[in-house]
C-alpha cells in the first residue's frame, strides 16, 4: 500500500480566535488520511485541531509489528497534555479504535480538567474470535487480512494495510480489554455515532459504550455508512453534529472571550 501526503500527521494551529482545542485519533492499520475530512471540517470552523500519527502506523506492516498499544496510547495522550496546556479544557474524538483511544483518555485520572467531551465513531471494544486469540497464534501465523475500505461509497477509499501483523493485534485486545474495563470513570459528555450495517466494528459495541459509560450520551445512527464513516455517506450529518455537540460543551478558551 503506497500512503500519499493525507497520511501524515495534520495540525490546524494559530486561528487568532480558537474556538477550542480538538485531539482526533484514527484506527488501527489506518492513517490520519481517515480522519482529514472531519479534521478540516472542523478547522474551518475555529478550531485548533491536532490530528497525529500514531507510531507504527502508514510505514510498514512490519513497523506496526514493532509497536504495542502503550506507544499508540503514549502518543495521543501527549497530544491532550500540549493541546490542553496552551487552550483548557479540549474534546478528543475517534474513529474505530480512535475511538478506543478517545475513551481511554477519558478514563485517565491524571487527565481530569483537561477533556471536557469526547466523540466516538464505530468505536471498537470486542473482537473476533481469531483475533482475540492473537498472542497464541502469533509464534505460527504471522499476518491476518486487512480490515481498510470498509465504505459504502464507491468512490471512496483509505490508505491502510493490506494485512495485519498478529502481534499487533495482541496489543489491540490488551488495549480494547482495558478500556472496556475502565468505562465506568468517562464522566465527559459522549457524541457516540455508530453506523447501522458495519463489517468491522459490531454495532453493539457503541451499545456497550453506551451502557456502561457515567456521563451524559447523546447517540446518532448513521444509516448510509459503513465502518469509515468519515469518509463515507453520512460524513456531512457526523461532521455537523460533533460541531454542534462540540459548542455546547467545550468552552471558549480565555484570550477568545
């Protein structure tokens, strides 16, 4: 798979009135390319926008292999800290496991004050039977299929990995495991989305979220999507509503009064 520019890591920084902080988060064997459209959106909109990529990811498989499920947390979670420290309280948001990582850093004590609403898109918390059973098998199958493109648009793509290293995926249900575990301490208010026919991610895991998290949750069905809502038909309808739900809950940073 050949990642153009749309990969790398994207910032929309130095608007002369923020109208807050926004930490986005894509998925595991995706890209920053996944999450541009709703990254832009929103930067339009006034708001400082950091979308980084995590380690391991838009190189090689056998990068990913590389990396465990505390770099990719270690990033985002640096992430909040800077974008926290120059404009308070921010919302973070994902898709699939961005999703995850979303609700992971909700979950952070050491992050209370810093996260004040959280969006989560097809967020991932169960897998596959194969997968789950990822550290047994990996000394023998080395790579399972890719899970990129899932899209009903068929002008629509995502720069992703055509397979993914098993060790890899070890990591992805130790990090699933634990943030389903710690749902109970998200308090932030939730934008949950969650597409209605999805080959990736079961729909019941956004009904999970929803059970067990404590704040407020505010949910919308995307109906004409697949997995890669942010790429796909209902994108406009996600992108309105998280800016909506966003400015009802993230205050304007001080200098913007």
């Amino acid at each position: 798979m050949a990642f153009s520019e749309l990969s790398r890591p994207w910032r929309a920084r130095g608007h002369s009135n923020p109208r807050g902080g926004l930490l986005l988060c894509h998925g595991f064997t995706g890209s920053p390319q996944s999450m541009r459209p709703w990254a832009e959106h929103h930067a339009a909109l006034g708001w400082e926008v950091e979308l980084p990529l995590l380690p391991g990811h838009a190189r090689t498989e056998q990068d990913l292999a590389r990396t465990s499920w505390q770099d990719w947390y270690g990033c985002v979670r640096e992430a909040v800290l800077e974008l926290s420290g120059e404009l308070g309280p921010i919302a973070v948001g994902g898709l699939s496991m961005g999703g995850n990582l979303a609700l992971a850093l909700a979950e952070d004590e050491e992050l209370a004050g810093a996260i004040c609403a959280v969006v989560a898109v097809n967020p991932g918390m169960t897998l596959p039977r194969i997968a789950a059973a990822a550290d047994l098998i990996a000394p023998v199958v080395r790579t399972l299929p890719g899970i990129g493109s899932d899209i009903a648009r068929e002008d629509a793509s995502e720069e992703a990995y055509e397979r993914m290293p098993v060790r890899a995926v070890g990591h992805l249900r130790r990090l699933f495991r634990r943030t389903r575990e710690g749902l109970g301490a998200v308090q932030a208010p939730l934008l949950l989305a969650t597409s209605r026919v999805d080959h990736t991610v079961p729909p019941s895991d956004s009904d999970l979220v929803a059970a067990r998290v404590r704040g407020p949750v505010e949910r919308l069905s995307l109906t004409r999507s697949h997995h890669l809502a942010t790429l796909d038909h209902d994108a406009p309808l996600l992108f309105e509503t998280s800016a909506r739900f966003l400015d009802a809950h993230v205050p304007v940073p001080e200098g913007s009064r």
